[in-house]
C-alpha cells in the first residue's frame, strides 16, 4: 500500500465546527490528494489535548502560537483593559523583533520541540508531505515564522489560499517579514486579488505570487445518494418537489463585516444582531411574497453564539410573517461535503457564509451574495473572480425592498448564470490544477 500523503495545515485557528474552515480543508485534500493515496491532515484548534476527526488531527494552538488570551474582560476596569492591550502591543512588537533576527520563540515547536508532549505533533510534522500556512484569512507576521520554522527544517512549505485584512500594504517590521516569507517560500498562493496588490505594494516579489480559486473550490461534494438519502428525509423538500416550486438553500451568519458598515446605527452588537435579522426577515418576507418557492436555511457554522448559524436563523424566521410551511431551518452537524451536496440540488442560493456561496458557484447553482460594501473576501471571490459583481447586494446600498427586488430579478436570470458559471468553474479547475503542479514540482 502506498505511503499516505501527508498535509499540516499550520495556521493558528482551524475551527471545523465552521464547514468553510472544512471546506478549505477538504479542498486541499481533494486537490493535493487527486485520488491517488490516502490523504492525512493535521490543524491546530483552540483545544487543550489532541483529538481526532476522521482523516484529521487536531492539536492545540498553544503548542506553537504565544498565548494572546486576555486577561481583563469588558467587565473590568477600563484602566486595566488598557494597561494589558498596551503589554500586548509591546510583547507583539518583541515578537516581531526577535521573529526578524531568526529567534522564533514557541512558533519554532512545530519543528524542534522536546516537550513529550508534543511528540504526536513533531511527529506529524516530521512525515508530513507538505507544510502549508496562509489558508482563509488568517495570515500575519506568525504565519511567515511558523513558515521559517518549516524552512529551516528542510521540509516543502509555501502558502495556499491566503487572503484576508492582514495583507493589505504593510510597513516595517511586518513588510519586512512578509517579504522575507514571499522568498523563502516554494509557493505562495493569494485567493484575493486585493490581497495580491497589497504584497506587491508591500515590496514582496510579484514573480513568486501567484492568484488562484480558493482551495474549497477543488471539495468534492457527497455522492448524491447521500445528498438523496438526506433531502428524502425533509418534508418541505419533498412537498417542494412535488408542487414544482423553486427550492432556495440560504446561510444566515451574524459576522462582523456583515454587521459594522450596514448596522452601524446599533450602539451594540446584541443591537446590530437585531437590525440584521429584522432586515433579512423582511427581505426574505418579499422575496417569498413575489415568487412560488420555499427557503432551506443551512448551518453553515455552528460555532459559539452569535456565529452559529443554525440559532441565527431561527432568530430571523421567528420575526418573519411569512408561513412557516415556506421555509425550514435545517439543524444538525452536517459535513462540509454534504452541505455542498444539498445547494447542488437546490435552484438558487441566497449567501451570507463566503463558502456556502463558493459550494454554490462550484456545483454550477446560481446565486447572490446578501453582504457588505466592504467585505473584500466575497466581493473578491465571488464577485470579481466568479465574474458575478452583479449579484453582489451591499446591505449598506439596499434597503430590504430594493435587496428583495434585486433577488427576484436574479432568480429570473438563473439558466443564463448558471450556463456562466460552469464555464467559469472550467476554467477555475484549470487554475487549480496548475497550482497542483506547482506546489508537486
């Protein structure tokens, strides 16, 4: 039998109760793994022993990132809530310092350490194939020393995916570290073109980036007899089916760049949440109102309040007038996979998770995106590189009439959206399989 492959994904924080945290995830295994060996993977986790979920290891962050865990909470005093942001910012830029002259404090356990209890991490990183830092929008200065640690150690590491608010144009000691990593790297890969224009505009050499689809692309979805065996087991589906209505799948996510720009009119979080779910309930109010169809919400991520999808959309359908036997929100722990599986079989995707609506671009179902002026990640993917910048509503630019308009209109364009984006997808596994190539060669 063959040697697995063998793939550590060793970014500070990869919550897999997120499905696009999974996705990425399972996208690199797909596309490195190209159905020829078994596929090994390891990620760190807010945890505190090691566990295991399928194919994956997880161990915890705090055996190679520096503990950034605050102290003093909003309930304390604002005196000494400033006193400890201050030590922070001061231990970061120590950090910085001592990461630029080769001194890589515990970022360089993941190669070196001799704590035994650490032994099935070093062990892993030892066999591992390939050593991968970057993914989603993770990356910072510690990415580019956990990628020395790496380098120093002789083993094949580069980034996949990056992208995110910490690569826009830097100065200093992070430029400085960034450019450093762009070089020593065997391949570094941007899944955002904002993120590819702050590097170069960083200094970092523009010969050695390079722009590809996000990783989740390459996830394979489930077999459709899973996907079947699942969907047979919802009443509205079925009924949907039988009636020859539209089945819309829909991600509701209380995220901060949803909230900030369009809600900013909220004095709190709790306030905003509130805002946001009173402005989808009556979007998808409208929507429902103007077309025969029926909403299947997805729990996209069942992290703690107020990131866990599957009680977001039960907050927003409790406030809609619409009948109950229009919509249904899907609970459960359901795989990245299956998740892409189920918008395959639906008509339409109405997003607010970035990887709901990449599942949806990648199995060919038209879609818009309900987000935010300044949300670059889904105005990157989906909009500038899907070719689909049309079906972007800012929540910020429409009110809840004008959102609910624009996603009927889409609806009625969705044979000729989805003609494009499989063509698109085509041209993006194209893309995909070169980056293979390079990360292999």
């Amino acid at each position: 039998m063959d040697e697995p492959l063998r793939i550590f994904v060793a970014d500070y924080w990869v919550p897999l109760a997120n499905k696009g945290e999974e996705a990425i995830i399972r996208g690199i295994e797909d596309l490195l793994g190209d159905n020829r060996k078994t596929v090994e993977l390891a990620v760190f986790d807010r945890q505190v022993t090691p566990t295991v979920r399928g194919n994956i290891k997880v161990f915890p962050v705090s055996w190679a990132y520096p503990d950034q865990t605050k102290r003093f909470g909003t309930e304390c005093n604002r005196l000494l809530r400033s006193f400890e942001a201050r030590c922070q910012r001061w231990r970061e830029r120590w950090r910085k310092i001592k990461q630029w002259f080769g001194l890589l404090g515990t970022l360089n356990n993941i190669a070196r350490s001799n704590d035994p209890e650490h032994r099935q991490m070093r062990e892993f990183f030892n066999e591992a194939d390939y050593i991968l830092v970057g993914h989603d929008g993770v990356f910072n200065y510690e990415t580019c020393g956990i990628l020395q640690a790496a380098k120093n150690a002789g083993k094949k590491a580069g980034v996949l995916g990056a992208g995110g608010p910490w690569l826009r144009p830097q100065k200093g000691l992070v430029a400085s570290l960034y450019r450093r990593a762009v070089n020593e790297a065997d391949f570094f890969v941007l899944r955002e073109r904002g993120s590819y224009e702050g590097l170069v505009e960083t200094g970092c050499d523009a010969s050695k980036l390079v722009l590809a689809p996000d990783p989740a692309f390459a996830m394979k979805p489930a077999t459709r007899k899973d996907v079947d065996a699942f969907l047979s087991k919802l009443p509205l589906y079925q009924r949907a089916r039988e009636q020859e209505k539209l089945v819309i799948a829909v991600t509701v996510a209380h995220k901060n760049c949803l909230l900030n720009t369009p809600f900013r009119q909220g004095q709190t979080m709790a306030e905003k949440i509130r805002l946001h779910s009173m402005y989808l309930s009556e979007v998808y109010d409208r929507v429902l109102a103007s077309i025969d169809a029926c909403l299947l919400f997805l729990p996209h991520s069942l992290e703690p309040w107020p990131r866990n999808d599957m009680e977001a959309a039960r907050e927003v359908v409790e406030i809609m007038l619409t009948s109950k036997e229009s919509y249904h929100v899907v609970e459960g722990d359901l795989s990245a996979r299956l998740l892409k599986g189920i918008i395959g079989e639906c008509d339409f995707l109405i997003g607010q998770r970035a990887h709901s609506l990449i599942g949806s671009a990648s199995v060919g179902t038209p879609y818009v995106a309900l987000t935010a002026s300044d949300d670059r990640r889904t105005h990157d993917i989906l909009g500038d590189m899907c070719g689909c910048e049309q079906q972007m509503i800012d929540m910020d630019r429409y009110g809840p009439d004008a959102a609910a308009a624009s996603i009927v209109g889409t609806i009625d364009r969705r044979v000729s959206i989805q003609e494009h984006l499989v063509q698109k997808m085509q041209q993006f596994h194209d893309e995909l399989r070169q980056v293979r190539a390079l990360i292999e060669g």
